[in-house]
C-alpha cells in the first residue's frame, strides 16, 4: 500500500471497522467511542492519511496543524497572558505561517505522564510543542521512547532523551550578574524559583559569577520567588524587614525584576541609586518600564522559528537534535550602567 494513496477503504481494513466508522471518527463524531477514534487516529497517522477535523485542509490551505501546550508550571503562571508566553507564541506563529501551517493553542494543562500519554494519542495534531518542561522531565523522557512528535522549549537537562530548544541559561545568568559585579554591587540578590529547570541553571550562571569575582554566595540572597510581580515585591519585603542587605538583585524572569522595582520603590529605595536590578526574557514591558529595565534577552522570533522546523522534521521521520539560543545582556536604566 503506498502510504500517501491510503483512502478510507484501508483505514477501515487495517482497524477493522467500516468505512463509516472511520469516516466518523476522522470527524470527530460522538457516535464513536474514544478509544476507537483514538485508535483510528493513531493509524491514520502512521499512514500519513491527511486528515483535518473541523479544519479541512481543501478549506485553509494549511499543509499541517501545530497544537501548543503550555504544561502546569514551576514558578511560572502558565496562563496566556504571561507576557513571555505570549511573545514565544507569537514566534510560533509567525514561524507556523511561514511554513504554511496552522497551529492550534490546547486548553490541556498535563500534570503527569498519563496526561502526556492521552495528549499525544488524542492529538489530531501533526505535533506538539510543549511551552516548558515544568516538572514533567522524567515524563518527557518516557514519552520520547514511544513518541516522536513533539518538541519542548526549555533547558537541556542530563540524560535528556528528547528535543528542546531554549536559550543558554547558564551563560545568560552569568553575563547578568557578572555586570553587576562590574558595577561594584557586592551582596547581589538572586530571585527565582530554583526548582524550576530553567531557572535552575540561571542560579547556576549566577553562582559562578559571584566565585569568578571572589564573592562568597550567600543563601540567604536566595529566594524562591515565582513568576509574578507581587511574588517579587513580597520578597523585597520581606529582605528588608529581615534586615538582610542586598544592592542588587537578578530576577530570573522579567515580571520579577519589575516586581522587585515596585517594591524597592515602595519602600523609598532609588533604583540604581540604592540597588540595581536586571531582569531575564526582555519582554515587551522591559523596555518601557521606570526606570528601563536591563535584562537577559532571548530571541522569542528564532526560537519560535527553531521549534516549528523541529517539529515538522520530527513528523518527516529525521532525527532532531536540542538547540540552545545564544544570549544578550541589554543594558538599560536599572543597573545603573
């Protein structure tokens, strides 16, 4: 059977159904039971039948659908309006239209491998992008011995057996606080959730830093602040009613620098003056802040475009490779130089 002639006829031979059955669940139909449809799909995919519930593609022109997935979080919101999600989708969908396909944002959140499992199975999707590893690693890495097609932005991790692309956190981390260090700033403050992968390696940029300066990290610089504005300004608080000393503080997201400017300025601290603050992601808001934030930036545009041609290669059968993006320290108002 010659894979791109497969007509209905075979899909309904090789699941042993009728030609309506199939012709049903292709559809999407509810007189067909999930795990029927489920099975069908699966089939239809691995003999590269074209086939577009709701979406036809004699009607959109597309050549595939994209489905992205934003998995439960650590330490971000998760939630479309985060505006780092919102930039890297944009990069998704530009890079999807350039390449004549459609991509559809899930309202699945999976939380655990069986989540994964039934998402990849359900799909009618050509493939996924999962915006964020969260704490599904392990999950990730058992999907990829089954399936193929999906990609993940994110952080490389050790034994990773499936494809991300993500920037170089470590480096970015350490190019952050290293500027501060050059800025004469000696008790520097890290904000961020370091159970988080990403976040993780930008704590580990940062630690070296402070080792190649001859600065003692101090853990009680740490603190475990989520992707939120008021996580950031509750840490600020509560460093100075501890009377815990900092003059600078590296948020590993931008919604944390900004939190943390709002809450030093709240409680009377001039920023640079008194502490300088750099931010990681150079969204949108970055630059329009008061004062200007200096950040990290990671190129959303070439990551979106990097994900999609992943992924369509994936489908295509080729062997795909993860990818880190390199790193820019923008200099602005809040570091002071």
């Amino acid at each position: 059977m010659s894979p791109r002639g497969t007509r209905l006829e075979d899909l309904a031979r090789l699941a042993d159904v009728s030609i309506a059955t199939v012709s049903r669940a292709l559809n999407d139909s509810p007189a067909v039971n999930e795990e029927t449809k489920r099975r069908i799909w699966k089939i239809a995919r691995e003999h590269n039948y074209i086939f577009r519930p709701h979406m036809p593609a004699i009607l959109t022109g597309a050549t595939a659908t994209i489905a992205v997935v934003i998995p439960t979080p650590q330490g971000r919101r998760g939630t479309l309006d985060d505006p780092f999600f919102l930039q890297l989708i944009g990069g998704v969908g530009e890079a999807a239209r350039e390449a004549g396909s459609d991509i559809l944002i899930s309202h699945v959140a999976p939380r655990n491998y069986d989540d994964l499992a039934a998402l990849m199975a359900s799909s009618r999707a050509e493939g996924v992008i999962f915006l964020g590893q969260s704490f599904l690693h392990e999950r990730l890495n058992r999907l990829a011995e089954v399936e193929r097609r999906f990609v993940v932005w994110g952080a490389e991790l050790p034994g990773q057996r499936y494809c991300s692309v993500g920037s170089d956190n470590i480096r970015g981390g350490r190019r952050a606080a290293s500027h501060l260090v050059r800025l004469g700033r000696k008790r520097i403050a890290f904000f961020g959730d370091t159970e988080a992968p990403e976040v993780m390696q930008r704590h580990a940029g940062y630690l070296q830093a402070l080792e190649e300066a001859g600065l003692t990290p101090d853990p009680a610089l740490v603190s475990p602040v989520h992707f939120e504005t008021e996580s950031a300004e509750n840490a600020v608080e509560r460093f100075i009613a501890q009377g815990i000393e900092f003059d600078a503080v590296l948020g590993a997201g931008d919604l944390i620098a900004l939190g943390a400017i709002r809450g030093l300025t709240r409680r009377g601290l001039n920023v640079p003056r008194d502490v300088s603050v750099v931010g990681y992601d150079d969204i949108l808001l970055a630059r329009y802040s008061h004062p200007a934030l200096s950040t990290i930036s990671q190129d959303t545009a070439k990551a979106g475009r990097l994900l999609v041609s992943k992924l369509l290669s994936s489908t295509g059968g080729e062997e795909i490779h993860s990818e880190r993006l390199p790193t820019e320290l923008i200099v602005r108002e809040s570091c002071g130089a």
